[in-house]
C-alpha cells in the first residue's frame, strides 16, 4: 500500500523524473485489486437495489486515478531512457501492448540519465535489501 499512496500522494501529477520497477508494478497490483474490489462491490449494490451504479463507481475511480496512472507511466518509462511519449505504443494492437509491457519490466538505466537521478541511489545492493521493509 506504501508504493499506491506514494504515486497518489506524492507524485500526483509530476510526470519528470524516474520510477522504478517496484512502485510502477506495486501500484499496478494495487490498483487492480481495487478496481476488482469496485466491481464487486458496485455489482452487489445493483443486484441488491436494483440502480445501476457500477458505471459511475468505476468512471469516478478511473477519473480520480488517471493522472497519476499516466505520470507512473511516463516516469517508469523515463527510468528506462525512454521519452514519454512511448506510452502511445500501447495504441498499436496486440504488438504494441506487448512490446510496452516489455519496456515496463526492463531494468531501469543505472545511474543519472537525461530524466534525473537513478530511484535506486548510487551504489545500491538489491542482495542487501532484501528483507527489508520500505518506510
């Protein structure tokens, strides 16, 4: 939950800079589980009240999380030495989400790029934390 609120809290709208792959999937799970949680929710409701709701439940979570969704994007993709704009590949059917999915899992750049400073700190040992709670 830490890495969610740190992209809607903190990173709102801020599309410079660089994410790692950690808080890009970790709010992307996040995100998922709540927008299942939406749906059922919003589908008990109509089965039980008989008022469709489920539209309008998901449309205000979508609104509400949808800057923060694409600046995610653009700074994961930042931490791969991509511009920005590759988020439009995702347009290209069925290659296009593929190959974006590919982008999102690579290995951020080590060290400073054109984007900013590396997320990870320099001399940063993945071995060493392990184990270790993020606070």
């Amino acid at each position: 939950m830490y890495w969610y609120l740190k992209v809607i809290k903190d990173n709102y709208a801020n599309f410079s800079g660089r994410a790692r792959r950690r808080e890009y999937w970790m709010f992307v799970l996040i995100q998922l589980i709540i927008l299942i949680l939406v749906i059922s929710y919003a589908s008990l409701v109509d089965d039980l009240f008989g008022s469709p709701v489920v539209g309008s439940i998901l449309g205000f979570y979508v609104l509400a999380t949808l800057i923060p969704w694409l600046a995610l994007n653009v700074r994961r993709l930042h931490d791969t030495g991509k511009s920005g704009g590759y988020i439009f590949i995702n347009l290209i059917p069925i290659i296009g989400r593929i190959w974006y999915v590919v982008l999102v899992a690579t290995e951020g750049e080590f060290g400073p790029n054109q984007y900013g400073p590396d997320p990870k700190g320099e001399g940063f040992d993945e071995i060493d934390d392990i184990g270790r709670l993020e606070q």
